[in-house]
C-alpha cells in the first residue's frame, strides 16, 4: 500500500514539474520579439560567414590538390 501511494505521488509530482516546465518555456509575446530578431540577425551573419570559410577552404584544397600534382610530375 505505501508503494501504490509513493507512485500515485510520485506521477502527480511529476505531471506537475512537466507542467510547470512546458508554461515556463513559452515565449512572453512582445519582450521576446526583439530578442528573436536580433538573434535571427546574429544567426545570419553566422551563416554567411560560415559559406564564406567554406569557400575559402574549398580553395585551399583545390590549390593544395594542384600543388600535389605538380610535385608527383617533378618526382
């Protein structure tokens, strides 16, 4: 009997941690606006730097790839 009630207890504690957690979680509507632009904005630029390096690596390996070559035809 004290196990039923510790579990009955136990998943009403929990159901209500889960609850709490879920309304906490949301978005205050207008306050979190302004934050979400600028971080869409951050994440942006991120994103474009992020191409930019690629691009650049991409070079540097196709420049790299050359560079082998021409040291297997001098061998």
């Amino acid at each position: 009997m004290k196990n039923k009630n510790f579990l009955i207890i136990l998943a009403i504690s929990l159901v209500l941690i889960a609850a709490g957690l879920a309304f906490n979680s949301r978005p205050i509507g207008a306050q979190d606006q302004g934050a979400d632009q600028e971080l869409s904005k951050k994440l942006s630029e991120i994103a474009d730097n992020q191409k930019k390096i690629f691009s650049d690596i991409a070079q540097i390996k196709e420049d790299l790839h050359i560079i082998k070559i021409r040291i297997t035809q001098n061998q």
